[in-house]
C-alpha cells in the first residue's frame, strides 16, 4: 500500500489481486448479488484509490480495507430502505431434480431466507458485527478494529445480538409451522 500510494502502478494491481475476491464474497454475502459484489469491488478500490494517500505507514492493511468495504456494504443496506426493490424467482435449470434434492434445496432456501430476514431485523451495529464475527469468521480483535470500538464492546454487542437473533428465529419458526 505504501508503494501505491508513492505511485507505483503495480502496486495497485497486486492489492487489486490480493484483496478482490475476498471483497467479492463479502459483496455476495451483504448484498446477496454478484452484480451488487461486483459493484461493491469496485466502489472499494476507487475508494482506495482516493485515500492512498491517507495510509499511515505501519498500520495493517486488511483492517483498513474492510473499514471501506462495510462502509459501502451500509451504504448499500441505507440505499435499500429507502427504495423498496423485489426479488426475482428462480428458474431451476433443465434438469429436474430429485424430489429429496428439491426438498433438502428447499429447506436450505427457507432456512437462509429466515436468517436472512432476522439479521435484517437486528440494530445495524449488532448486524456489522454479527457478520464480521459469525460470517467471516473474524476475531473480535480484528472487527473491534473494523467497527472503531473495543473488543469489549464488540463482544456485549455480538452476545446481546446472538441473543436477539435466537429469539427471532424461534418467533419465525413458530409463525411458519403448519
């Protein structure tokens, strides 16, 4: 990062390589679309392109960047609130599966739809950290970092949303049982 921001032009390409595809699972996790992930990684090396010089020498990159990443990602999650969007049915392919494969891909579906909607529910600053602890597997060091607070902090809000989350989980799946 160093080199990039003294205008070394391969140094960008190296960042590009090293860190995009992370930023793209990250995208696809957030935002739930490749075109949305995409967009996502492109938004964040621009960004990174304009604070280059902002890069303190000495300071960990990794965090840095992930900083810029779920800055966007809420940026993302704001901008849908206030446009309502709807989401596009499923065209299985040609091949007609299994009636076991239909239903265990169909319990999948319903079980990351109802967590998905949970999560939705959470404050937006126990969400953060639930993904960056619970979905990228991160230490509460490293997202205490990405979120600017102390581990502390970090670890209050993960178990009061862990809580939180269980509690809407077991409302949803008693509002759906037959």
């Amino acid at each position: 990062m160093n080199a990039y921001g003294a205008g070394d032009g391969r140094a960008f390409e190296q960042l590009f390589q090293r860190y995009a595809a992370t930023i793209l699972r990250v995208g696809r996790r957030h935002l739930g679309s490749d075109d949305a992930a995409r967009e996502l990684v492109q938004q964040t090396f621009l960004r990174l392109h304009g604070a280059r010089r902002d890069f303190r020498e000495g300071e960990r990159l990794h965090p840095w960047l992930m900083t810029i990443v779920m800055n966007l990602v809420r940026d993302q999650w704001r901008a849908r609130k206030r446009k309502p969007t709807s989401s596009l049915e499923y065209e299985p392919p040609d091949g007609r599966p299994t009636q076991d494969a239909e239903h265990e891909g169909l319990d999948r579906a319903r079980r990351a739809r109802l967590l998905h909607q949970a999560l939705e529910r959470l404050p937006a600053g126990q969400r953060e950290v639930v993904e960056l602890h619970w979905l990228q597997d991160r230490p509460f060091a490293e997202v205490a970092e990405i979120v600017g607070s102390t581990e502390g902090a970090v670890r209050v809000r993960a178990h009061r949303a862990y809580g939180k989350l269980k509690e809407l989980l077991s409302a949803q799946l008693e509002r759906e049982a037959p």
